[in-house]
C-alpha cells in the first residue's frame, strides 16, 4: 500500500532527525527558553523581515488555532471563517470549547474574500441589535486553504486592509505554508504575511517536522500574554527544545521551501497525469493536495495499492484527495502516474 | 406611539401583579424551596399529564436555554438547531460560551424536519472522521418559532422519533408556548410536549409574566443536577417565589392559554387586515406574530405612528413584524387596522 | 414560625411595588433601553458623584459577579478575594465556570487588607515562572462582607491604591450594601465607592426589591462590552424597565438607605439582647446580619420558634446567624428579644 | 554549568531515538490510529494487567490533566487536590480553564489521606445548601508527588475505597512514574494502580522519552468520547505514531523501570552527600527529585556550577531542589558529592 492519504504519513525530514540526535545530551532549560528557541525564532523573524516579531512554537495546529483564537477575541466576540476553515470542520469544536463562535461565510475555492468578510462587518455595524448577537473580532483563514488553493498577494492585501479598517486583527493558519511557499504561482512571502496578518503560523507537522508548529506575532496588541495561554491551554512543550531544533533545521539554509518544492512538484506531476486522463480536478490546486474525481470503476482499480483520502460521493463519482509530503518518493508517483494512465 | 414591537412592552397581566401584591409579606425560604414554588410546579405537572416531570423556574430564556444545552450536552457534543434558531442568531453567542457548538440546518417557516435531523445524525453515524467532528448530541426547536409558525404534532413526533431513535434528547424553547397553545390551529398540547420532548420550558416572560420560565424536564437521564447548573449560572432566584406566584397565577384557572388566545386574536384581526388590502405577508403564521412586507412608503406612513421590529429590506419593501401580547388593547388594533385599510 | 434565616423572606417593599403597579401599562421598549432605567441609572449616577459612570441593571447577585469577573479578567488571569467571598463559597463555582481561578487570602471579620493583596501581587510579580502560575487580575471584596462587617473607608483606600499601583482593578460586591450606608459606623459612601472601586454593585435583591442589582462601572477601561456580556450569560432583562422601576423606587427620595437604617436598627436589637445574654457573638457586626453561638439547649429552645441561618457546630454550641431586612416587623423582633431574655 | 533543575533537560533516551529513525521512513495512518500505538498500548495493557484498559497517548501533562479533569467532571462538579498538586499550582489555571473549580486540601510531604478525602465528601453530602457550593466529583493525586514523595499501596487503596464508596473517581498523575516505579521503598505496581485508579497517566517527558504520556482508562464509565476530547483540546498528535514508538521503546524490555531506577540511585548518592554534610532534607523523598536546605553561603558556593530549582526563602536558608533523570551522569553526580563534601 502506497499512502498519498495525508502529508503527514511519515516521521521527519532526515536533518532535522539528526540535529535532534546531535543535539540530545544538551542539556537545556524548559519551555522553549533555550538557545534553540531563540535561534529558530531568530531565523524565523529573519525570513519574514519582522525582527520585532512575537514567536512561539506549539505542539499542533488545533492547539495552534485554540490558542490564537482565545488569546484574541473578547469573550463575546467570534471569529469569521470559510465554511470549510479547518476550525470550522475538523477540530471538534475546539474553538467553540474556548467559549467563542464561528461565524462562516461560503467559500470559493476554499478561500474567502474581502468583500464577504466587509459584509459580515458592516452588517454587525448596521445590527440594530448588536448586543444580542455575536461581534466579529477577528477573520481566520488558511493558506494554502483545505483545498490546496492559494490566496494571492492581492486577495491577501484587501482582506488584510478590511480587517485594519473595521480594527480586527487577520489570522492565517499556515499548517502547509511549505506548499505554499514552494508553489510556482505562490506570490505571498514570508514578509507579507508578516506585514498583512496579525498572526500567522507556520506549520512544521505537514511540513517536515515531527511535530510542531511557529506562531509568528506582528502586531503589538496581539502579543499580550500568549505563553500564559500556551502553558493554561497545554501548547507549551516541556522540552521546548525540540520544536527549537526542528524549526532551526527547516530555517537554516532554506529546508523549509526546499520541503514544499518537492512535495508541490510531486503533486504536480500526479496532477498532469490526472488532467491528461481527463480525470477531474476539483480544485484548481498548485500545491500539494490534489482533488478529483475517480468514477467509481476507477476508485475500485486504485484503491487497492494507494490509500487516498475518500472525501465520499460527489457528482460524477467520488471525491479523493491524493497528498504528498517531503517524503513522497518519485518511484511512487511514477507507479501512480502509470496507473492513472491505465484507467 | 403605539408599540407592537414585541410582545415584552408591557409589564405583567394584572392577576399576577395582584398574587405578588397578597402574598408580599409572606416569609418564604429562597432559592425555589418555597411553597408557591411548589403549587406552581404542580399545576404545570397536572397540565402536562406528567407527574414525574422536574419542574425548574429559572428568570429569562437565554439562561433556560444555555443552562439545559450546558446540562445535556458532553464537552465535544453540539446542538442541532435551525438557521433561525433563537440560540443561534439572537443569544450573543450564549450557547458557545458554555462550549458547545450549534450544527445549524436550513428552516422552512422557521422549522426544521425529522428529515433533516436524521440527515444530520446519519452523516455523524457515517463518518470517516467521528473524533474530529463535533457530535450532534441533541436538537432544539422553538414552537412557535421565532417567525410565529407551529410544529403539528406529527412533525413534532416525527422529530421525537429520530432523536430517541440515535439516542438524543429533543429540546423545545417554548418561550412563547401560549401563543402556541392559544392559537386554533395548533395541536400541539402540553401533554404532547410532555411525551415527546425530553425538556421543554414554558415561556412566562413573553406571556404574561414580570419574567421568567418553567423548565419541565420529563426524561429522568436529562434531570441530574440542574439545580446546581441553575445556581452556577445565575439562573436560580433568591426570592424564587416570586416565579413560583406568577406561574401558579398563570396555570390556576387557564390564564396561561386565555393570555394566548386573547393575543393571537388580535395578532389575526391585523393579519386580516393586510391580507384584505394586499400587503404579503412573509410567514404563514397563525400566533402573536406577523411578518408582512411593506413597501417604503407604507412604511413611512405607518412608522411614526406605530413602532414594529423592523427586519430590515427585503424583495418588494421592507420586512416588518407585528407583535401582540396579553396587553394589546383593542382600540389600538382598530386604529391600526384602520391605518392599514387606509394604506 | 418567625423568620430571620435570610434577607430575602419577603417580596418587596410597598413603594416599589406600587410604582410598579402603576407602570404596569405603559409600553416601553426592552433590555434596558427604555426611560426609567435611565432615569434610575440617573439617579444612582448622582448619588455616586459619578456622572461619567456605567450603570448596568442586572438580575441577581451570582450573575453580577461572574459577569463583571468574566468581563474584566484576560483567560489566563484570576480573581483574589478572601476564602470566605461569596464567589469561592456560595456561587456553585460559578467564576471558575467562566474559566477563571479564585485565589483565595485568608480572612479576618470576613476581610482581607491591602497588605495581603499586595503580597499575592509581590509574590506574582517575583515569580521565577509567571507562566506558570495564574496571574492576579483583579481584586473581589463585599461590604458589607458576609459576616456583616464593614471595610472603613482606610481600608478601602488603601485596598484601591494597592490595586492601582499593580494596575488591576477593585470590583466590590454589593449584594447587601444598603445595610453598610444604613450602618452608624459606616464611613464609606457611595461617591467613596465610586471613587475607589472600579466596578461595584449595588444590591437590590438584598435590599428590598423585588430582584436586580445595579452594576456601577467607573473605570473607563472597565466598561467595553459589558451590555453584550449581559445578554450572553442571560442577565439582561427582556422586560428592564421591571429593574429600572425598581432601582428609581429605591434611589427616588432616600428609600435606599432608609431600608438599610430599618434593617440595621433590628438587628441591633437583637445583638444588644444577645449581649447583655451573655450570648457570644462570632464577628462584629453592625449591619442586618448577626452571627452568634447558642448551646444546643439555646437552640433547642429557639428553633421552633423562629428559622435563622444554622452554620453548624462550633466551639461552645452552634453558630447561628439572624437576618433582618427591610421588613422585619417590631413585634417579631420584640418577641425575639423576650425570649432572649429568658434563655 | 550542570544541571539538576528538572528532569526534561535533555532529549530522549537513546534506543527511543533509534527506533524513531529506524521507522522514520514507515508510513503509518495518523492520530494515534497505527500499528505503533497499538503496539505500546498492548505492551501498556500487559503491563498493566488490564486487558481492558483504553490507553490514549497525548503531548504533554498539562494537557492529559485538563482533558481527564473536563471529561470526567459534570459542570457544576470539582476535583479534590492537595494545595501542592500540580492542577493547582503550575498550569496557569488549566483546570479552571475546562470551567472547573480545584478544592484543595492541605497537604502532608506532597500527599493527601482517605481521611480528608472523606471528610470533604462527608461535607458535601452534609451541605444544608448542595445547590450553591461545588460538588466534589473526582480526586487528582501524584505519584511521585510534586515533592518526590510516594504514595504507599496501602493509602492508595484507603483512597481508591473512600472514592469508590462515594461514586467518584480516582485520577493518578503518573507524570514521573517510572521514579516510582524504580524507588527501592515503592510498593505500588502499575497493576495496583489499575486495580485502584480508575484513570491514571504515565510519564514519558520527563521519563525518557522526547515528549507524550499514555493516559490508561480502566473503568468503563470514565471511557467515554475520551478521543474526541483530546482532538478538542489539541491533544491528539497527528503523527500519533511518535508516541506510539516512544511508548514501545519504554516498554519493550523494561527500558521504563531501567529509566527510573537509574535516575533514583543518582538521586540517593546526592541525598547520601546531603545528610552525611547535615544539609537538611526537605521532604523524605526516595525518588528523582530531593528538596533541600542550603545556607545562603552554600547555595552561592554551588550555584555557579550548578543549577538547581530554586523554591525561596525558607527557615534556615533557601529551599533547593535537584532532580535527576535518565541521562544524569556518573561523573555530574560524583562531581557534585564532592562539592557537598566541602561545603
């Protein structure tokens, strides 16, 4: 069985491996108060161009998310978010569990534009009765999107711009930002997301790393107290060293796009055999998760040797996700791109 | 100006304000102990034919309706409600503030169906993912709903059905119960709400009453400490009696039903009215509400005269509702009526 | 059976249910927006000295408080109050249900002094892990306390400046505050409450209304947001001119202190008959509540007779504690101190 | 500079990073739900002689607290505590985050007694008010304590009795177990504590491993959507299988006792040094962590070379703690005997 279920079907990328087995009998102070936090965070805020930038690194991206979220908002406030944000569908209401709602708007593409999240804020300026329902106070999105899809620098810019005009902070959820990154048609950079979200981070579990992902703080308002809300919320690793290590290794000397190019070029060439087929895409995605459509014929021919992500029926067939990582070996795509033309 | 804004403009029938008025000097334990407590919650157990039914007085029906969601539900389960939904659009987020999630479906006329419901719970029962999602843990509806439309009782059985057939508990808001129970078409009563709900509460605040709800609570699994929820979240009155008298004024001697009838009466004679000169009316209701579309200019001319809870545009004019209570006087209904015929 | 076990026996006094009698049927609009809660939001501004201040009129007292500790506290900061508050012994853990931590300081006669509080701040501020621990956010205080005792305007003061000098705000709880302005030994005012306090309320439940409190925010820091924390943990009225009707009742023309002075004048009474007993008393009271310790043949003798506040065994008998409020009658209380006389 | 401040200083024991770069290459399904985790709970199970046992690995301690406490405890319900135990004093008020209240009782060496378990329970159902103060719903201990301190199996059956005859259960911090498990004087097997504890955790991050503990849920009713709480709660690591290989390594051959009884033997040749220098011992500790004494002019002659916990002032000097683990060394130990030696 060959998985292109998810990107995180593997362990770590090998150097970050072994920086970790270098570094093992270091001994160090807790809760990423070491050297290797400070270095990775250095690194970190070199690459987006914020050396005044707050960073922290957590276990997970749920805990990531939760964390951001309630650290945010004012106890009556919700987040707005696509109907398909990740905190919205797959997190068990974890954000609902720090007391907070989420108020959707639809999505295309997987992604949400400046003029929805205006609506929703003028409405609530406009409410005749905006005691008794939810105040926006922040806009979640994620880039790439659950869709694999990427927000241009442009579409970007205007969310940002309408989240400082009604002064609420943007908060992008980076879990596969390497993808991103590494993406041809990627025009977002490191420092832009520095400059156009509040808060931001990047996502090291899908991206090569163990575990573990960077909150990037910009914006002074938003910093206060978050290693409070990391220790109350259990996102403060013990051995903070580890996420230091692991985030240093990806920072130092570009490992970090290096992840995402390869994994984005995997999925493209599973992309172009699909396409070649006359399989359809989905999703118009550049990066590394690819949706389409198999009949069910062809999911019966597959699903023997590749497990997929089964996003269930849909027109025409059913929905399947294929992922790759930094992992995915060429002579796995080669044997999945043979076989897709064999359909 | 007269007010048909809502039907909480006034203060209470005066029967009640006579049973607090006699029973003033009288010394009585706190906290719901008290005897007028007791005598209350016996007519209501007698009214519903269920003499096993906990019977809760609590003070307003955002707190009945967090305090039996926080009660019912596990950490990671949800809510099942409509769009429309009381808890959804018009509690501040009240619902997610305990931590749970509200799993909104789309309404017809303010409802939703068993169908629905069953869809919901199913794809839950058939999910690939059931720890990563949020468990639909019971359902609320609203009767009448918050557009004035009933539920018949087979709908309401259908609805019991599904949530007892996957295990749930159905919960009715009924804070405006008499309006239902007053109107000719519903047949829906409060023994059927006994049998099928397993917790429903019987608004006072909006019928009658200074303020205050009655929380009947018929499945003993849903019973377990709701006093101590009551005391936690600031629902459970000091002075407790006070809504023992007025539920014991509301339920001795039918008053609870003639505050219905009497204001759905005079809901009907304005329905009558813009039917009869064409003004469409949004909902097909038959209780104390009407939604009707006026176009801007008979809005102008009706609103320096009459103020109406205005919903905002909508195709044809502007969404306007017309409330009545038990305190509607039936000179101003003429007056209006008058106006109407005039437009 | 003659009943002095709380201050919450009766109804209301006679003038607020007269003027509520006679505002029965005016039309107003709801939650808090209609004339006579601003006209009683008036009327207390005035009698704080506090023309800037936000008067809020809530339900009850355990709402005040978790809503002004849930409005005022960041997720990962706690409240101090005195092991004895009425937030960390009678409120169901409703502060902790807001996800807030009580830190509790030991207390004398019921109090706790600037020097305590200024220690758990010191003990914060020096700690070698502040992440670790849940930081002191803001201070809780009742006056009168629980034990009937009353902070001097010292005290107070000196509470407010330790409060202000670490930048976190005094919150006072006023559940039965009519009892302290009524007291002769009272030094400490409104306009001194206003002035030292950034949020207080005052007790209406307690003090002769019906039910409500009216929650008084000075500090402008303090104010944001707190109508929409109202309506969602269910503390705002639907019907809020009922509370405004009220508190105008009580501030129109002294009533107020007037019922505090009554209460105050009973209980003392009681206490001069105790002393000259012999009978111990547990705290130094001077206000309408009044702690004392019968031997169990005392007890035996009185409890058939009259229900007081049983606080169970303690060296040399049983704690008992008498109530009086705003209608205790003479005659009950003459009867009392006969039979005082006679154990 | 060395250092004894905690036991989470280094990386992992070496054959778990072997065995995490052996499988790094394998491609496993996520969240917990592979061979690995299955593997390490079977060993876990056997371990345990708990064939039935559900066992659930999470990130860290902070997190297994929390999600254990808010998945036991019914809202208005609290967790018993020492006043030293962890919940209550070092996770930023986790506990309370989840909405709970902690009741502490006082502690004796880090340990609480069936006696005070009991009495508070007997309070409870003894409260003339059980509506307005918190129910007692469960009881947290540590073993090894916060102090290094052990639990007999005699007092952990008098607790597991007194919980079981009042319906609560009894949860187990197992943070530093294996330091238990590995004391000489330690009667406790992780078959009692499955036969006693109806949940207990045990440590990985500070027992060896890079980070994790596995929760072990032997009593049916506490099993209960335990996984969908840990997805909420960020909990649930997506590459779970780290854990699982973690735990394997731990416990295939005995590596998790090897890990403990090594670090105690280091831990008693300090304790040794101690009393033969008459350096007073805190608390009577046999396990990893030893609590001392030091005079101002010692803890300034071993500072610079050492680092210590620093727990403050305390009669006689300051109160110092060093703690050992899996990787402290011969000649760190030796060298620090010596010191003592000439203090």
């Amino acid at each position: 069985m060959i998985r292109f279920e998810c990107d995180y079907g593997e362990g770590a990328h090998p150097r970050i491996l072994e920086l970790l087995q270098e570094t093992n009998y270091e001994q160090t102070p807790g809760y990423g108060e070491d050297r290797w936090c400070r270095l990775a965070a250095d690194r970190i805020r070199e690459a987006c161009g914020a050396p005044e930038a707050d960073v922290h690194f957590v276990v997970g991206g749920t805990q990531a998310n939760l964390m951001v979220v309630a650290s945010l908002l004012r106890p009556y406030e919700g987040v707005i978010s696509a109907t398909t944000g990740h905190i919205e569908v797959h997190e068990t209401g974890a954000v609902e569990a720090t007391g907070h709602k989420i108020l959707t708007v639809p999505e295309t593409e997987g992604k949400i534009s400046a003029a929805q999240v205006e609506a929703v804020l003028a409405e609530y300026a406009d409410s005749p009765v905006p005691d008794h329902v939810v105040k926006p106070g922040m806009v979640y999105i994620s880039h790439p999107t659950e869709y694999g899809t990427l927000y241009s620098r442009d579409e970007l810019k205007a969310l940002s711009d309408v989240c400082h005009r009604y002064g609420i902070p943007l908060f992008l959820d980076g879990a596969r930002l390497a993808f991103a990154l590494g993406a041809e048609e990627n025009d977002v950079s490191l420092q832009d997301l520095a400059e156009l979200c509040d808060v931001f981070y990047i996502g090291g579990t899908k991206c090569g790393a163990l575990f573990g992902e960077a909150v990037v703080i910009t914006t002074p308002a938003c910093k206060k107290g978050f290693r409070m809300m990391m220790k109350q919320r259990g996102g403060m690793l013990a051995k903070g060293r580890l996420l230091g290590v692991q985030f240093f290794a990806l920072f130092e000397g570009g490992l970090y796009e290096e992840v995402g190019r390869k994994a984005d070029g995997q999925a493209l060439r599973i992309k172009k055999a699909l396409k070649e087929k006359g399989v359809p895409l989905y999703y118009e995605s550049t990066t590394n998760q690819q949706f389409f459509v198999l009949t069910e014929d062809q999911y019966a021919v597959l699903k023997d040797r590749y497990s997929f992500s089964d996003n269930g029926p849909v027109s025409g067939g059913r929905l399947v996700r294929a992922c790759t990582s930094w992992a995915t070996r060429d002579e796995d795509v080669d044997t999945l791109v043979a076989d897709i033309n064999q359909l």
